[in-house]
C-alpha cells in the first residue's frame, strides 16, 4: 500500500461525498417543496390545530354618555360585561388517531369527539337584567360534525351563534344558576389545546375543573408552557386517559396535547443520505487495515466500486420510500447493495475478506447506522459505541504491522 493509493483512495471518497450532499440536498428540497402545498391539501379535510376555549357567562349593563361630535352633543349607549363565576367544568375529548399520507409525508391527524358540562354562579342575580353566554366552535379550519348545544337543560336547535361567535341570550334559574352542555366530533391535525384563559397573560381561576383525555395511542407529548395532566391512566387495548383535576386553583396556563406522528420518508432519508460519509469513512478505514494485515492486494478502483455500493444504497432508499413503505424500501435497499458487495468481492479479494469481513462491516456501518436514524436519540449513541470498538479492533489487529515497510510500497 503506497501514499499514492491512498490519497487516490482518498480522491474516491471525496468524490462520493459530493454525490451524496446533492442527494441529501435533492431530498431536503423534494421534503420542503412538497411539504407545504400537502399540508394544505390535508388541511382542507381535516383542519389545522384543534383549538377549545372555554366558554363564558356574563351579564351585559347598557349604559350611556354623552359625545360631543362637531360642536353637537348627543347621547350614546354602550355596554359594560360583567363575568360570571364558573362553578364546575366537566370537559371529556375522545381522540383517535387517523394519520393521513400525501405524497411521501404523513401528516399528524386525528378524529375527535368532545363533550362538555359547565355551570356557572352568577351572585347578584336579578330577573330582567340581560345575560348572554359565549362559546364558539373557534377552529375555523375544523371539521365539526354531530353538535349539540343546550342551556339549562333546553336544547338549542339554532347553532348559528357557535358557527359565527356569537353570544346566545340566556334566561338563569331561580337561584342564578346558569348550565351549558356542548358536545361535537371535530377533525384536527398536529395539536389539540384546551384554553383556560382568553389570553396567555390572563390568569384563570378554576373551581371543581375536570377534564379528561382519552387517546388510543400512547406516543403522546405536551407543547411547551403548558399544565401537565394531574393522573394518567392506562384503560386496556392500547388505550389511555389523561386527566386535569382541579379545584380551587389559579392559573395561567392551558391544556394542551401533541399528536404523534409516523416517520416520514422524506425526513429520515435526507438525514441518512448526509450522515453516509461516515459510514463508508468507517468501512474504507476497516477494510483498509485487514487488507493491509491480510497482505490482500487492493487496487483503488475495488474501493471505487464499494463506494458504489454504499451509493446504491442511499439511491434505492431516497426513491423506493416515496412509493412503498419505508421499512420494506429500507430492507430492499440493503439487501441489494450488500449483494452487490459480496458479489464484487468474492471475485477480487481474499475468501475471508469477501465472505466475512466486509459484509459485516458493511452490515454494521450502513445498515445499522442507517437503521439508528429511525430512533431519535439513538445515532449518536450508536456511532460512539461503534467508534471506540472499531478503534480498540483495529489497534489490537495492527499492533505488529511494520508501518514503514508497509508504505514503502514494497508489497504494493
């Protein structure tokens, strides 16, 4: 092995990763172009973030005051609110995953049925005064189905006010009591938030608040800022509950959920074709010292060919994933190319070279490396363990290596 085989070796790998930057790069574009314009072909069937807000009671005093306007005084009404106290909150929000494909991406989509109790106290109650309460279906990108509302126990067939937020008159009973039930099956995508508050500065105060979540996954997370549930609870058949019990809190903060996602092809391909350059670093180093150990003659060109190898790999993955499934893209794309390996090898180098040590390299630098990526948190782990071991190896094999007759090039 001469400095020159290797700076040509070098050259080669060089070479390679160029090709794999523009097919790292050709996926990021493909991901980022589609991913936009998909969204919104999803979004127009099932919406966008689910959001709920809590609804509200009030009392409305009209007042007047007097305005002067271009030197002539006239006397306008206007109105003041005055809130009433929410006195129990019974929230329940069934929600079903139904993730949604377009192109190469999946999209966090989800079925929803969301039913409601609220009661609230209004402590100076007068008859005749005008009371109004205020709930709205507040994802306008939103499907909603099946929605039922009814104040004190009397069904509301005109539902106009929830579709244009609108406030409905209500009449409170004897003892100043006001009770709404709501419930509706909705369609979202990404996230689900429950808003305690009508602004992120405001600050809430909750008297016997329960809400419960039930979800038929279990890959769910919180967004950031947001109360975490107070019990989670696992039901059985893949099922959980996640519940928010309060009683005599303040707070500023919502409930929120975040839907998970399946991976996306076009996501895990792009990191795999720009982390390649590792994996074959690690595979050219190996085969470099056991051939260097084994006395096997390697010319430059069988390292071309390997490359090429490792190219086919991330080529067939980058495609194959945009039609099939990316777990059968994955295998078919490793299956060929460590056939390819093995094939080209068995004809050019040493049995033990061809048959043992290079397939298992490969197998562990490409596949297995690759393969981490489906993992978040786990390549970095992965790459450091086989690091460290590929260093103590190739140490322990190399030790009695003559390295200045070995570059001399006399066994070149």
């Amino acid at each position: 092995m001469t400095v020159r085989k290797i700076i040509a070796i070098s050259v080669i790998f060089g070479c390679t990763c160029v090709a794999w930057m523009i097919l790292g790069a050709s996926n990021l574009t493909r991901t980022d172009t589609s991913f936009s314009s998909l969204k919104r072909e999803v979004m127009t069937l099932y919406g966008g973030k689910l959001v709920i807000k809590a609804p509200e009671c009030y009392e409305r005093i009209a007042k007047t005051r007097e305005v002067t306007s271009e030197g002539k005084k006239t006397v306008e009404t206007y109105y003041e609110y005055k809130p009433a106290e929410t006195a129990r909150s019974d929230v329940k929000l069934d929600i079903s995953l139904d993730q949604r494909k377009k192109g190469n991406l999946w999209f966090p989509t989800f079925r929803a049925t969301f039913s409601a109790s609220y009661a609230f106290s209004i402590a100076d109650y007068r008859p005749g005064r005008e009371y109004f309460v205020h709930t709205s279906l507040n994802s306008s990108d939103s499907i909603y189905t099946d929605i039922s509302l009814a104040l004190n126990g009397s069904r509301q067939a005109d539902i106009m006010p929830l579709v244009r937020n609108e406030a409905v008159p209500v009449t409170p009973s004897a003892d100043g009591t006001v009770t709404l039930d709501i419930s509706y099956g909705a369609t979202g995508m990404e996230d689900f938030v429950y808003l305690v508050t009508e602004d992120s500065s405001d600050i809430a105060q909750l008297k016997d608040f329960a809400l419960a979540v039930t979800t038929d996954f279990e890959l769910y997370d919180f967004p950031s800022g947001m109360m975490s549930p107070t019990e989670k609870r696992v039901l059985g058949d893949g099922r959980h509950e996640l519940s928010w019990r309060l009683s005599d809190s303040v707070t500023g903060k919502d409930i929120g959920l975040v839907i998970p996602n399946r991976l996306n092809p076009g996501e895990i391909v792009t990191r795999v074709s720009f982390f390649a350059p590792v994996s074959l670093l690690f595979f050219f180093v190996v085969l470099l010292m056991v051939s260097i150990v084994l006395g096997a003659r390697l010319h430059p060109m069988h390292f071309f060919f390997l490359a090429a190898t490792f190219f086919s790999f991330h080529l067939m993955f980058s495609y194959f994933s945009d039609k099939w499934d990316i777990y059968l893209s994955f295998a078919i794309a490793a299956a060929v190319s460590l056939a390819l390996t093995v094939s080209y090898l068995v004809r050019v180098a040493p049995p033990r070279i061809a048959r043992a040590y290079a397939p298992v390299t490969q197998f562990v630098y490409l596949v297995v490396f690759s393969f981490s990526f489906f993992f978040d948190g786990m390549t970095g782990i992965i790459v450091t363990i086989c690091a460290v071991l590929t260093l103590f190896i190739l140490m322990q094999i190399t030790a009695h290596v003559d390295w200045d007759e070995t570059f001399s090039g006399k066994n070149a």
